[in-house]
C-alpha cells in the first residue's frame, strides 16, 4: 500500500473488478461478533462470526378439547395453525481477497461494523506482522497473533469434520478432473503437507496432537524465484501460466536420452526424468520461457512428492494432504504433485486436496478466539446460498482476467452452526465406504445436463409457489424474484463448474434450492399445502383402516404396500405430480393406486418380504418417512400399524425443518397425536413407548446417513433397531440406493420423473420395491 494513490486505485479496482457489491460480499457485518485473520504473501483471509435472524414456520396444535372432544370433524377447522417466527442462528463468514485490497476492505468493514463483543482479532500468516499497526488503526481492535501451524491444522480438522466432500484427488485427463472423496468418520491420523515459501510436512493424530517431522526449503518460494531469474516474470500465476503452456522434455534430459530407449533392469521408461534441466548444460540455444517453467515445476513438485512418500512410508500413513500457496486450487501444480505422488508409491499413496485449502489458517485462527464458545460441539453446514465454491483458477486466464472475472479476487464460504450434532447410522455397514448419492452428475454429463435443465424449468413453479405462500406480504413477490436470479446463477455456475461444491448431485441441487429459499425468507412455501392435504387425509384414515381389516392377512400385506406406494406418488416435488395435483384437486388417494405399475415391479422383492413376514417380528423399525397428507397418514400409519401388531417397536424418523412437501417433526407429532385420538391401536403404542418420533437432523429432501441427529443413533442403539425402512424417491433412490446396512431394511418408491424411470429401464409411476437382507458374516456387529 506504499504507492502514491493505492488507496484510491484499489477503491477503484474494487468497484471495477467485482461483480458483487461489497455488502454482498462482507455479508451480514452488522451483527458481526468476533474476527480473524490470515494474511499471506499474496491473499488475505477474514473470518468472521455473526448471527443471522431469518424465518422459521412453526406450527402448533389447536386445543381441540373445548370442544367437548378429539375427534377430528369435518367442520373446516384446520389441524393445527402456522405462524412464521424470527430465530437467530449462528454462521461463520470466510472471506478471501488480494492483499492489494486490503485497506479498502478494513474501511468497509469499519464503516460497517456496529456491534463487536470482542476488542480483539485473532491474526495469523507471515503478513500479520507487516498489516498490523494497519489494522488495528482501522478496526480500532488489538491485533492476537496466533501460531500459524496450529492454525492450519485446527482449520484443516474443522473442515474435514463438517463438509463431506472437502478432500479430492485431482484427475487431469479424466472426464471430471475433481474426484472427491468421502471423509472417513475418523479424520485422523493423517499427513499435512504446506508448501508455502519452504515445505513443512505435519503428522496429526488428533485434535490437539501434531508434530512437525520433517520438511525442506525447497518450496513454492524456490519455484517462484528461480523462475523469476530464469524468465524475468514476477508474478507467481504468470509463471504457472507459462509453465502450463511448457514442454519439460525440450530441456530435461529423459532415461532415453542417455540409454536410446528405456533402462529395463532397473524398470525405468524411457520417458522418466533422469536429469532435471539436464539438456541446457550439453545444448547450445536458448529456452523458451515456458520450457523452463515447466521443467522448474517439475522438478520443485517431484521433490516434494517423493519427500512426502518417504514421510508417509515411514509413519505408514495413507491420508496425504497438501496446502498452501504453492498448490491454492492450480490444476497444473494439482497434477504435477499427483504425478509424482503416484509413481513413487506406485499407486499405494493418493494425493488429495481440500476445496477450502486456502481458509485453513483463517479458520484455525478464528476457532482459537472462539474456544470458550465450543464451537467444536457442534455440526455446521455449508451454506450453499452463501458460498462461491470452488473455482478451477485455468492458467489460460491472465491475472487481470481473472480479476474481471469477479472469481479470483473475491471468494466466499458460509458456515452455518446446526441445532443438532450430527453422527453416523449406527447401522451402516461400513461407514468409510458410504457414499449416499445414487450419481455423480460431476462424472455423468447426460444425467447433469438433464437434472440443471430440469430445475431451471422448474424454477417459475418454485417462485409461484414462494408467492403463494406469503400472499399476505406486499414484498413477497420482490423477494421471490431475487430468489430465482441467485438460485438460477447458481445452476449456471454449476453447468460451468459442476465440481463448485464437492460432488454435484441431485440432492445437492435440491439442497442449494432450499438454501436460497430460506435466504429470502421463504422457510417453507408448501406449509399451506401440507396443512390442507394433511386435514383433508386424516378424513379417511379410519375408513383406510377399517377396510384393511376386513382383507385376509395375505391380502391385507399387499394392500399395506400398494396403501404405502400410492401414498408416495403425492410428491410436490414431482412435476408430474404437481401438474395433476394443480389441475385435478379430486385426484385421491384412490386414484394414485391406479396410477401404480402392475406387478412384477421394477424391483420387485415383494416375496422375499412376505416370506420374511411369516417368521419372527422385528424388535425394532426405523422408518424415514416421506411427504405430509395421504403419504404420511394413509400410506404410512396403516403400514407402521402393522408392524407395532406384529410386536415391533417403531421409530418414526422425518425432517427436522422443511423441505418441499415432506412431512417435518413438528407436524408429525400433531398427526400423530390426531391419529392416536381416533386409534387405540396407535394411542396404546405411543403411550407404552413402542411407537416413538425423533428428527433426522435433515432439512432436505434426500438423505444422507452420515449425518443424522445423535439423539436418533442413540435411539437406535439403545431400541436393538434390525430393520429399516426408506420411503420415497429423494431418500431411497436419488441416495441410499446402494446403501449397504448392517441390518435388514426396505426401500421402496414411485418413480415420479419419465427420464429417471427410462434410465433404470422402467416407465413413469414404476415401482421400486427393495428387501435387502445382510449376509451372516455381514449382520454380525
């Protein structure tokens, strides 16, 4: 900031460069609560805390009992009422910019900070010292310097342990470069490899147990320095430029170089590098610039990778970070580390890389300042609304053109702190290897290409619907349209850079939809309709049951399933669905068993369920269910009421808030609660505690297993649960299909979308009816 006017050219810039305003990107500041810092060579990371009021509906029973009775009559009286309350939540906010910025952003954030519980920021980075006196001027806070390796290692630990697809391998000639990969229950032990200026190489055993074992000065500063002798360029990304466009064997002398072919004794090929810059000693010309390059990032990157092996042999570890400005998402530095890691450990060892690699140090650095607080007793999610995700940075984009670009200087990542702590199902069979979605649209190009098509079109009925739903505001509908501009610039980021948030999938698409509705304060647009069809159900709920009952017991399973799939074709979410839904309000419960594929299904293991019937009951039954009205009450109970016949308990897990029209925790307990009034057979099953409701933990419409409310693995556990059963297009096909669990379990749904049953080789309403059993050896846990 020393040049004459950098103040005023860097206001400019920002201005200029950004295709955000700065409350956009500084967002919520005002209820900023505390801060920290992490300034490097080149980009500075700030982190803040702050709390977020947005709106939650709620709802809660009427007191049906001044009326003289519960029985739920037809006199037009809804179910329960629904009101929209504000809450206040907790988010992190991780901000990445140039340092050239920097003083323009300390005087927004002045500007704009009016309430700081703290006096103090937590700073980290070798730029701490340089921006201090700067800093505390601005921000009027004394600067706590804190230890930039523990800082690093507590920020890589926070996001290992709370984004899912954070590491990946990076894969350049493969059809998806980024393969991410599912963290491993148990983070630790793992190795941390830092390229900054030199090597430091970390072993971390736990949360407060590192040791640095080794490193070398032969780092990012090297490469940056002897390219800049040996090219005359400056610029970190410009030299990475050049080398991206290099050929390395115009001046590395190769083993067929000096052997005519490949060294077949001691298993060389021909085309291995033998000497690094060997060919500028013996011949006399000149190097392009971009040879040398590439031959200097050969070289820096072979020596690390192997150093790294050797470390990682030696304290046999298979978990292999690598960080730091050297790698800071370069797909050419990605690959030549990737390289090497792989040849010298034959395959043994992956490289793997973290999205949020360059926030590590600012969020080790915050959950320092933060320590009384606990933030690590708690789940926290990615706010997919809030975060600009993870950017191929392409060397074919200038510097200056990725500054125009708006996705170089200013980065983003959104932390929200969840209510609930989330865990494993204790059930899965092995929970290393669980990957909860069906497809990878990151690797399927056709299905992606579909499934970004498919929302786009959906998005006009979204936004209606978010209207409809608060026809009381005058400012809704303004609201509805910011809505659809964030979420539709999400999919065309996404159809660009599917990799922007770990694997992109069908759930993560509907998940990121839900984040932008609740951004615009739109907690729950099908509130309306969920009350509605949940009244309108509960009507026939007696009459379902009492013609079940009078069916032979062979009959009766059969109608309890068919009773099951037919309720699961009342699926908001499902255009064809909500076509009919809209245009036909008399389309009942009756109608969607027609609807329903005649046997054999498209998976059908009806039998092997039947057979199963006839043995033993279950001890206990973890049912995810699905949507509110005719699902819930007429699919569902009559379904669960069986089994609590049969002698098993029942756990009924649901959402803990809203998505689409699936039925939430809150709205099951007053249905059940009004199903227990008008059947002594439910009534007597919720009062011995064998019929019992718990959240999932979820507020989506699929489900991932990995991360569900500890109070339900809890129950699970302590219940002895050895069946589950997964209900409805969202939870068991788009993920769970291949889900191995240590018990029996059930998975069945409609299949609601023409292109997704053509694609599993059925038609639209096919029917998917999965009875899975565990082989013995399997089951013993």
């Amino acid at each position: 900031m020393a040049t004459p006017g950098g103040t005023d050219r860097a206001s400019h810039s920002l201005d200029k460069s950004i295709t955000l305003p700065p409350d956009e990107i500084f967002r919520n500041l005002e209820n900023a609560k505390r801060f920290a810092i992490d300034i490097g060579g080149s980009l500075t990371k700030l982190a803040y805390y702050s709390t977020v009021q947005h709106k939650v509906a709620k709802v809660r029973s009427f007191d049906h009992t001044a009326k003289g009775g519960i029985q739920h009559d037809s006199d037009g009286e809804p179910l329960y009422e629904i009101s929209v309350q504000e809450e206040i939540t907790a988010r992190l906010h991780f901000i990445k910019f140039e340092n050239t910025y920097i003083e323009t952003c300390l005087d927004f954030i002045k500007d704009h900070l009016v309430n700081t519980e703290t006096k103090v920021i937590k700073a980290t980075g070798g730029g701490a010292y340089k921006f201090k006196d700067l800093i505390e001027k601005k921000l009027k806070l004394k600067v706590d310097k804190e230890d930039e390796m523990t800082c690093l290692i507590k920020g890589c630990n926070f996001v290992l342990r709370n984004i899912p697809h954070e590491a990946f391998v990076y894969a350049k000639h493969a059809d998806s470069e980024f393969r991410f990969q599912n963290t491993h229950p148990d983070i630790f032990p793992y190795l941390l490899v830092n390229i900054g200026s030199g090597v430091s190489i970390v072993k971390v055993e736990s949360e407060d147990k590192y040791e640095r074992i080794g490193g070398s000065s032969i780092g990012g500063g090297t490469f940056w320095g002897l390219g800049a002798l040996l090219t005359k360029t400056k610029r970190f990304d410009e030299l990475l430029q050049l080398a991206s466009k290099g050929q390395h064997t115009n001046v590395d002398m190769l083993v067929k170089d000096i052997y005519g072919g490949a060294y077949g004794s001691l298993g060389l090929t021909g085309d291995l590098i033998a000497s690094s810059f060997g060919k500028s000693a013996t011949a006399d010309k000149e190097f392009s610039k971009e040879d040398m390059a590439k031959s200097l990032l050969h070289m820096i990157s072979n020596d690390i990778g192997q150093l790294a092996c050797l470390y990682a042999k030696l304290h046999n570890l298979t978990r292999v970070y690598f960080g730091g400005f050297f790698i800071r998402g370069h797909p050419v530095t990605m690959h030549t580390i990737t390289y090497s890691i792989n040849f010298f450990t034959k395959g043994e060892v992956q490289a793997l890389f973290l999205r949020h690699e360059g926030y590590l140090g600012a969020i080790g650095a915050f959950l320092k300042g933060a320590e009384e607080d606990n933030p690590n007793q708690y789940s926290w999610g990615e706010n997919y609304a809030g975060s600009s995700g993870l950017m191929s940075v392409s060397p074919d984009l200038n510097p200056m053109q990725r500054a125009r670009s708006g996705t170089f200087l200013f980065d983003m990542l959104e932390m929200d702190r969840l209510e609930r702590q989330l865990v494993n199902l204790p059930l899965l069979q092995d929970p290393s290897s669980y990957i909860p979605d069906t497809v990878d649209l990151t690797e399927d190009a056709l299905a992606r290409e579909y499934w970004l098509y498919c929302f786009e079109e959906a998005l006009d009925g979204v936004v209606k619907r978010a209207v409809a739903s608060q026809k009381d505001q005058p400012e809704a509908a303004e609201r509805a349209e910011k809505f659809r501009q964030k979420y539709r610039h999400k999919l065309q980021t996404l159809r660009h850079q599917p990799f922007a948030y770990g694997s992109l999938t069908v759930r993560s698409l509907l998940d990121t939809r839900e984040h932008c509705l609740n951004e615009f304060n739109f907690p729950d647009p099908y509130s309306k309709i969920k009350q509605r069809e949940n009244d309108m159900a509960l009507k026939y709920y007696q009459k379902v049951v009492k013609s079940l009952e009078e069916l032979s017991w062979d009959q009766r399973q059969f109608a309890l399933v068919r009773g099951l799939l037919a309720g699961n074709v009342f699926d908001w979410g499902a255009k064809a669905v909500s076509d009919v839904l809209e245009s036909d309000p008399e389309f009942g419960f009756e109608e969607a068993k027609h609807q329903l594929q005649e046997r054999p299904w498209l998976v059908d293991a009806y039998s092997q369920w039947i057979e199963r019937l006839k043995g033993p009951p279950h001890k206990c039954a973890l049912f995810f269910v699905d949507n509110s009205g005719m699902d819930i009450i007429l699919g569902v109970f009559p379904f669960v009421r069986e089994l609590l016949i049969r002698g098993t308990e029942v756990v009924l897990a649901s959402n803990s808030g809203p998505a689409l029209n699936d039925v939430t925790n809150s709205e099951l307990l007053i249905v059940t609660e009004r199903i227990a009034a008008m059947d002594p057979v439910i009534q007597a099953a919720v009062k011995d505690d064998r019929l019992t409701l718990v959240q999932s933990g979820s507020s989506s419409p699929c489900l991932d297993l990995s991360r569900l409310d500890k109070v339900l693995a809890t129950v699970v556990r302590e219940r002895g649960t050895d069946l589950v059963i997964i209900e409805g297009m969202g939870r068991a096909i788009h993920t769970n299909y291949y889900a191995m669990l240590s018990c029996e379990s059930l998975k069945l749904a409609v299949i609601k979308n023409s292109w997704l049953a053509e694609r599993l080789g059925g038609k639209i309403f096919s029917v998917v009816f999965k009875y899975e059993v565990p082989s013995k050896t399997q089951g013993q846990h």
